[in-house]
C-alpha cells in the first residue's frame, strides 16, 4: 500500500510506461477487432480506460479537467496512445498537487466500501492492468504481437533460448 505520494507515483509511472508500450503497438485497424459479435471493441476498451482516469479521480474529490468529447471514440491508435501518455502526466501532477501523503489516510466511500484514499488510487491502477489485459489479447486476435507487459510475448521466448515456451 502507499504510504506517500512518492510511492504511487513511482508505480503508476511504471504501470503507465508498460501500458504506453501496449497502446504503441496498436494499429487504425486493432481498434476495431471485438471481444466478441456484440462486445466493446479494443478501440472502446482503450478509450474507456483512458478517459475514466480523470473521472475516477474527480468522483473522489480531485478537481481535474475532464476529456472533451469523451464519447467520440478515436480512429487512430497514435491519438489513443499519445492521450493516454497526457492523461497519465497530467493524473501525476493532480494528485502531487492536491493531495498530501497524509490525503493517503484519508477514508471515502468507494464503490460501495470503505477505502482510504491509498487503496482508491491502488483500485484505479488494477482498473487500467485489467484493461490492459483486454486489450493485449485483442491484439493477439487481431493478429498483433503484443508488448511484453511482465514478460516476454511467445515469439520472443526463443531470443531467450526456450523453444517450447510455458503457457
């Protein structure tokens, strides 16, 4: 758990970095390969965990300037990546700027369960990993190599000497 503003920071800049890279590799055309027929597509996902950064951290009492036009989803995979690394910086400054790491302590009611402010920024870090779950099989399905988030990607197992790679 964080117990100042530095140890967030340091893992959420870690956490955005492996997700930039994921979001890099995108294509125009990725973004539009679906979970399934009627599902969200990885454009949908992409945009959804980037514009819901700013507004998970006003619905817990940041001010932070909302996404403008949230609801257009991009066509491009640069535009997407390149909000996403604006969001992310932009996050960083709100929270160094208006919480201290005493704000860390501090309890709220947050879907439904009380949480300090510490375990709410540690919630909006899983949101964006599950999302960046989604989004790395998507790829896979639309035919995408995608980045190494923990680990290597099965095509790079043999660069490290193992031929049949673990599931």
């Amino acid at each position: 758990m964080y117990v100042t503003i530095a140890d967030f920071i340091r893992e959420w800049n870690g956490e955005a970095t492996l997700t930039q890279k994921v979001l890099e590799g995108l294509t125009d055309d990725s973004l539009k390969q679906k979970v399934y027929p009627e599902g969200r597509t990885l454009g949908r996902i992409v945009w959804h965990f980037t514009t819901n950064i700013p507004e998970y951290l006003a619905h817990f009492g940041l001010k932070v300037a909302e996404v403008e036009n949230a609801e257009n989803i991009p066509n491009s995979a640069k535009e997407m990546a390149e909000t996403f690394k604006h969001i992310s910086s932009y996050a960083i400054k709100t929270i160094e700027e208006q919480w201290t790491d005493e704000s860390l302590k501090e309890v709220q009611t947050a879907f439904g369960r009380e949480e300090t402010n510490a375990q709410i920024l540690l919630g909006l870090i899983k949101h964006i990993v599950h999302h960046r779950g989604q989004v790395t099989i998507l790829m896979r399905q639309a035919g995408i190599k995608p980045f190494g988030v923990y680990g290597p990607p099965k095509e790079d197992w043999i660069h490290l000497g193992v031929e049949n790679p673990p599931l």
